[in-house]
C-alpha cells in the first residue's frame, strides 16, 4: 500500500512562486516513476510533470515548461514541484502521484498513476 501526502498549496498573486511537496511512504519509493497533475473547477485532471524513478528524466506540459520544475529526494521519499511565474490559469487542485511499475519508462497519461494524493489547492490571482 502506498501513501501520498501533498502540502505547499496557497493563494499567491500572479507572477509568485511556490513549491509543493509530496511525501510518499509505504514502498520503496526509489523505484517508482512520479507525477503531479492538476484539476480545475469544471475541468478534468491534466498532466504537469513527471520524473523518472532515478531523477534523471522529467517531462512537462507545454502550459508549463520553463516555468515548472519537479525534482525528487529519493532520501526523504519526496517529489517536490517548484513553480515560478504562477499564472491565474495555473489555479487548480494539485496532485502527486505513483506509478506502480517499478523501474521502468516514464508515462505522462494519468491511467497509468495507480496511487494519489489528496491533493492541495493552488489559487493564482491577477
């Protein structure tokens, strides 16, 4: 069984930074490719970043290259998301997630996430 616990999510005025954080336990969490997607009101969830299990690849959605870095502590089992040059359109509910497949390819299409945070809420005024 795993566990995800996002914190870090706030309101900040358009053109702030944030950083999310998603503690995991409950696996040896090393070995799992992990992802954050987003959902805002009357929208369905979307994808924002991943990073494979070694930290060496990372992949974005287009609304947010450059702007958008995940990162991960293996150590402290924690994927951070460090988002700069906040945006309103950025408002939504932020989630972390695992994939279930050890050691293997990162995937960006949300099927593929068996394990989910709670979320935490990120409001971006203008």
């Amino acid at each position: 069984q795993v566990q995800l616990a996002e914190s870090g999510g706030r309101s900040v005025q358009a053109g702030g930074s944030l950083r999310l954080s998603c503690a995991a336990s409950g696996r040896i969490f090393r070995r799992y490719n992990m992802a954050w997607f987003r959902q805002a009101p009357g929208k369905e969830r979307e994808f924002v970043a991943a990073i494979s299990w070694s930290g060496e690849n990372t992949y974005y959605a287009d609304s947010v290259k450059d702007r958008f870095t995940i990162s991960r502590d293996n150590l402290k089992n924690t994927v951070y998301l460090q988002m700069n040059s906040l945006k309103p359109e950025d408002t939504a509910v932020y989630y972390c997630a695992l994939d279930p497949a050890p050691n293997t390819v990162v995937r960006i299409i949300l099927s593929s996430y068996a394990y989910w945070g709670q979320g935490t809420q990120v409001t971006v005024s203008s």
